[in-house]
C-alpha cells in the first residue's frame, strides 16, 4: 500500500507522515530505502530509540500526548511535535529547545471530535494561550500550523464537518497570530480511515499508520 499512498499524497502535494508506532526498525528502513522521510511516532522512548538505530536524516514527528518531563529526550533531534495543548507543554518545549540551541517545529492540537477522550484545545484555549505568548519563544519555537483527530466513526459527514472545523480554526488563528508568518501553514489532519477526506477538506499532512504497515497488534 505505500507506493500508492505515497503517490497520492504527492500528487496532491500533501506531506505523508508515516506512523511506524509499535513496528521494528527493521520496517522503517525497508520504507526509508523506499524514499519515505518524515516517521511519526507517540512515545518517547520508542522514538529515541528508533532515532539511535536508523539513518539521521529521518525526520521524527511525535504525534501523540507528550508528558513535560519528556520533552527533554526528544528535544535535541525531533523535527515536529503535532500534540502542544497546553500552555506548560509550550513553555517546557521552548525552554528545551534554548538548551539545545535549536528551534522546535510545532503543532497546535485541536479538540474537534466528538469523543471525550481526545486531547487537544478548544479555539478559546488556543487564543488565551496566544495572547499570553512570550516574545522570545520565537527564538526557539516555530508555530507550523493546527493538528486534530476526527471522531472514530463510520458517518462520513460526521468526519468530514469535524475536518471542516478544523480547517477554520487554522484560518481564524493564521488571520489573528500569523498573517505575516509563512511557517504557519500546515493542516494536520487524516489517518488511514479517512486521509482522502481530510485531502478533500484542506489537509497539508496526514498521518498513516495501519494502511502502510498493516495493522498494529
Ligand atoms: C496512531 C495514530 C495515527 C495513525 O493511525 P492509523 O489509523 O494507523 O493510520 C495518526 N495520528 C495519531 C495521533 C495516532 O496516534
């Protein structure tokens, strides 16, 4: 399935993040020899374990809840973190980031499905967190863009309208924070399920695992 998959985000000049979470090494590579660059991972330790033992050119993206004592692990090679929903998470983020004298890439994560257990901030949230921002995380952290998860369900509209807010929430904060900014620009939104809606609704970066590596136990 990657060959296609591949090809299709391509062709639709979306950004392909392949989630290799659970999987050995092993099928990373077969994929990194492949041509596919950008991993996605949500836990810590896996990925920094995966990072020492494969090609250092792997951009590594963590995609899942990420604890503030863990940052510090991943701060020194990680390309983007998708999952900031909190103000402390971004602060840590930055402050990591000073020590290692690097600039992090990240996501805001957005509540747009209708399940209670999703993480992420609601637009409310969002615009407290920006108005707050300290000038000089700029120094150190690159807002790229929104990520979110849409509901676990069969109803395509269901997804699709969730797709759709998200979607706005991007604009609305591109408008009011970063109009001037052109690092902020992703959209990352799309998983094995339901990629070729979220392509149809605005997506830049979708995450696939289960289609590419076949199904987790
Ligand atoms: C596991 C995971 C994915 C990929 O899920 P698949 O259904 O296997 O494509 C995407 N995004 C996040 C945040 C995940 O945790």
């Amino acid at each position: 399935m990657y060959k296609e998959i591949a090809e299709y985000t391509n062709t639709h000049h979306v950004k392909l993040v392949a989630v290799s979470k659970t999987k050995p090494v092993a099928d990373i590579q077969i994929l990194y020899d492949a041509g596919q660059i950008i991993f996605g991972e949500n836990k810590v330790q896996e990925m920094v374990e995966k990072y020492q033992s494969l090609p250092k050119d792997i951009q590594w993206h963590l995609i899942g809840h990420l604890q503030k004592n863990k940052v510090k692990y991943i701060a020194p090679f990680v390309s983007m973190i998708h999952s900031v929903d909190s103000a402390e998470l971004l602060d840590t983020i930055y402050k990591e980031a000073a020590k290692n004298e690097t600039k992090i890439n990240i996501l805001l994560q957005f509540h747009i499905a209708k399940e209670e257990t999703k993480f992420g901030l609601d637009i409310e949230e969002a615009t407290n967190l920006l108005d707050k921002l300290d000038p000089r995380y700029a120094n150190h952290v690159s807002f790229c863009g929104v990520m979110g998860m849409a509901s676990f369900t069969s109803d395509e509209n269901i997804i699709r309208n969730e797709f759709r807010a998200l979607k706005t929430i991007f604009q609305t904060i591109k408008n009011k924070y970063f109009s001037a900014d052109p690092s902020f620009c992703e959209i990352s939104m799309g998983m094995s399920s339901d990629y070729k809606i979220a392509i149809e609704e605005g997506s830049t970066m979708v995450r696939i695992g289960s289609a590419i590596f076949g199904h987790r136990p």
